[in-house]
C-alpha cells in the first residue's frame, strides 16, 4: 500500500476492503461507546494554527521545506501550499492561567520561526488569507512536496472529474476555475481541541454549532482573495468550492459538500461518524493492517485508523475525533471555524470566547440548540461570513416569552455571550485575570467594531485613496499588518492606514487596475 500511496493508484479491491473496514471500524466505535471504554476527560485542550511564509515585499514566499529545515522542530509541519507552515501546541489542562501560558508559548515559538525563516527573506503572518497570493500562486507545482497531499488532490480531481469553479460574490466578485485544490492552502485557520467524555459530546458539538456565527463575527481576518474584496470571512465559500467533489449535475441533486456545516442538531458522536459513512465516499481507501473487531474481541484497544482517516477529509466546521493518548480512547469536538491571526493575543482571546461560551450553552437547562432551529444557525453563520462584525444575527430570546429576535451580532456578543463566557471560564477554573484580560479584547473590538477584516479593508482603501493601484495597496497592506501583528498588541488596537511616507513597493507580477 505504500507503493500506492506514492503513485496515487487504487483499485476496486482497495475500495471493497476499505469499505469493509470502514463499516467495522465504526462497529468499533459503537461497541467501545456501549462498554464506556473512553477515558474521562482531564479538562484538555488544545491548538493548532497555520501559517503563511511571506516576503519582506509582501509577497508569498513558495519555501516551506527550507524554513522547516532551518526551525527543526517537531512543533512545526507543512501544510497543503509551500507558502504555509503550521504550528501545534501540546494540549492543556483548562485552568488557572493557561491562557497567559499559552500566549507566552506561542509568542515564542512564532518569533522563533519568523527569525528562522527571515534569513531567507520569508517572514511567518498569521492571517486568514494572504492578500498578496494570486491565483498564479495557487497551482499544482506549489503544492507542498508530501505524498499525501499530491494524492488528495489527484482522488478529489479524479472524483470531481472537470476543473473547480470559484464563484464568491461580495463586495467584488471572483470568478475562476482551477484545476487543482491547490486554491484550498489559501484558508488558514485556527482549530481549538476539546476533550469531552461521550455523554457531553453531543451538547458541547451543539453549543459549537450555535457559535459558529459569532465566532465568525468578532474573528474574521480574511476579506481578500486574488486581489478582489469579497466576505469579511472569505475562507469558508472558498474551503467548500476548492475541495468540492461534486459536478454541477451531482450539486443540483442535492448531494453534500465535503465541506459541510451539517443538517441538523445531533444526540451522540456516533452519529456524526456514521454520517460521514453514510454520505461521503471515501477518497484515500488505505487499508491499515489491524482488524479493529478481532482486537476489540481480546480485550485490546483498536486505533480505527480507516475511520480516522476518512473522518479527516469531510470538512466540518465542528469536526468529530477519535483518539487514542495513554493507552486510552478519548472523543474532542475540533472547532475548524476561525481564521489564523491577527497576533498572538488575539488568537487567544477567541480560544478563551469560545471555551467558556461553549462550558456555559452545553450546561443550560433550556440548550440553545433546542430553540434555534439548525437551518437558522447556519444561515447566521453564512451572514457573519458575508458581513462579519456588522452581521446581524438571529438568536433566541431571553426569559419565558421565547422566540426569535434579529439583533446585531456586537450587541449580543457585548450583552449577553460574553457574561456567559465569563461565567464558562470560571467554571473551567481560570483565573480571573486571565478571564477579564482575554474576552476584554473580544468586548473592545465589538465596541469600536473593529476585526483583522475591517483592519485590511480599511488600510486597503485608504492605501488606495493615496494613489496606489491595486497590487502595491494589498502588499504595502499586508506589509503593515505583519509588522503589527509582530508588535503583538491586539487587532483593536492597531493604528489606521499605512505609516507616513510609506513607498509603493514593486509588484512582481502583472498589475491589477
């Protein structure tokens, strides 16, 4: 199978047998739910961000494997685009001032990386898309040198059959088509782990669902793609369009994206893996050595690699996991939703929002979940996509009379979310401290209405205003924002427009009007 994995070649016996397996790896997991197999969560937590290598001109720099070489650190990986690194974080216990500590982790371990690749002039920026990438950029060649990658995209090509089209109409609009995923690299986001016992699966994926828009609303950072001002979060319609298996015939049956905001509110974990089944054929049918039941049957502890595998090419935003740490099994809910960036203690400050608001929703007597209807969730989360810290949400009234209310998003972050992250942190043990400094970031940008996306568009247009085309605004931008997001001091905070005296830089490549 090795073989296979490099010349990206499977036949129909591969996908029997990985079908097999799939169906008795997911019988697996049911009987491990049943016997209450899992291990109780140790209130861990953890963080993933990726990254993209940018010059001191501002432009993407294709140079992954020689930064990686020169960082030499097991915390750092490729992703999908040679202009993307990724960075983990070992998990966490949610207490006390971890907040605090992982600022000060991330901090180091980014200068360090930026010092590392400076030396070849590719700066790490932590920004939901680089605004400088062209759709040059974003082809096959500059797909990162790792087996695995070059055959994900050969499987969703050969699945979707014809070239991807990407269509996003917002405040311009972008119309393209790639024949490769290679597009898909342009997302970078952060993904927040949560370790939760099989019981409370079910509400702490629910209360993520909910959130998905607000998440979106206070943190979006990616209002740029191709040179063209789309969403204030672009990165979703993206994601869905560059990774889409589906012809337009299949699309017009009403068959699911692989990048999918699901249908419906769920009572176990079980559900969403069999979904996953059920709905998605498989696009890496590599078959492990291990027979999950045979193992299950003398007394062992299977890895389930096949359902493993499958689960992580559907795309959810709130994403199930199965894993085994410590000789025991365990379940996370991985939130896929918010963009990388723009610093550090940004990045935190939504991982404290969204821990303490998910701890309190999946404890409340009357959830969320059951008086806001899913279709509404995720038409919230497409409107905060679209509008980002101006959206207008739909959400459930407060006190017995119920409903439904269409507020604006900053309104219900300031007066009610972020009392009941408040309260989420505190339960979870953290210390005041940390609590207040952290969601004091998200409550000042929702009262000066100011994100990583209002930032860019922002300094973009001002950039335009003084003279510059297109191209030289979106690399002086971007040269500005790096610079700040290096200062390290919080998005809210960051000056308006370029620095006196600012040069147009040259672009090298064709000029946009």
């Amino acid at each position: 199978m090795g073989e296979k994995i490099v010349a990206g070649e499977f036949d129909l016996s591969d996908r029997q047998r990985y079908r097999r397996k799939l169906h008795e790896c997911l019988e697996g997991l049911g009987r491990l739910l049943a016997e209450k197999r899992f291990d109780r969560p140790k209130n861990f937590m953890g963080l993933e961000i990726e990254l993209n290598l940018a010059g001191s001109d501002g432009l993407p720099r294709m140079m992954n494997a020689q930064v990686l070489e020169r960082i030499a650190s097991t915390d750092f990986q490729t992703e999908l685009g040679m202009f993307n690194l990724e960075v983990n974080i070992v998990p966490h216990r949610l207490a006390g001032r971890v907040f605090d500590q992982l600022t000060e982790e991330l901090r180091t371990s980014l200068g360090y990386a930026h010092r590392m690749a400076a030396e070849i002039d590719a700066g790490v920026v932590m920004i939901g898309i680089l605004p400088t990438l062209a759709q040059a950029d974003l082809v096959s060649s500059n797909l990162s040198a790792v087996d695995r990658y070059s055959l994900l995209n050969n499987q969703i090509v050969a699945a979707r059959g014809e070239d991807f089209t990407l269509d996003i109409a917002g405040v311009e609009r972008l119309h393209c088509t790639t024949t490769s995923i290679v597009p898909e690299a342009a997302c970078t986001s952060v993904q927040l782990h949560l370790q939760v016992t099989p019981g409370r699966f079910a509400a702490v994926w629910n209360a993520a669902q909910a959130v998905t828009a607000v998440q979106i609303a206070v943190g979006a950072n990616s209002p740029f793609l191709f040179g063209r001002e789309l969403w204030r979060e672009s990165r979703p319609p993206l994601f869905q369009q560059a990774t889409d298996t589906r012809p337009p015939e299949l699309q017009a049956q009403g068959v699911r994206p692989r990048t999918w905001f699901g249908e419906r509110w769920v009572d176990s974990a079980y559900e969403l893996f069999e979904e996953n089944l059920r709905y998605f054929p498989a696009l890496l049918p590599i078959c492990d050595e291990e027979e999950p039941l045979r193992v299950l049957d003398e007394g062992g502890l299977p890895r389930l690699q096949e359902l493993v595998l499958h689960n992580g090419t559907v795309y959810r935003w709130n994403r199930p996991v199965y894993g085994v740490a410590d000789g025991m099994p365990h379940l996370r809910v991985e939130n896929r939703v918010l963009p990388a960036g723009p610093t550090v203690v940004d990045v935190v400050a939504n991982a404290a929002f969204y821990y303490g608001l998910v701890r309190t929703l999946a404890e409340e007597a009357r959830p969320v979940w059951s008086r806001l209807p899913f279709e509404q969730a995720e038409a919230n989360f497409d409107a905060a996509c679209r509008y980002g810290i101006d959206a207008r949400l739909v959400w459930p009234r407060r006190g017995r009379g119920g409903g439904l209310a269409t507020v604006p998003a900053v309104r219900l972050v300031l007066d009610e979310l972020l009392p009941m992250a408040a309260a989420g942190l505190d339960a979870w043990g953290i210390e005041p401290a940390d609590r207040d400094f952290y969601l004091g970031i998200v409550e000042e940008r929702c009262r000066r209405r100011v994100n990583g996306a209002t930032w860019q568009v922002d300094t973009y247009h001002r950039a335009r205003s003084a003279g510059l085309g297109r191209d030289a605004a979106l690399a002086a931008m971007t040269r500005r924002y790096a610079e700040l997001m290096r200062g390290g001091e919080p998005v809210h905070t960051w000056p308006a427009g370029l620095p006196d005296g600012e040069p147009a830089a040259s672009v090298s490549r064709g000029r946009r009007p």
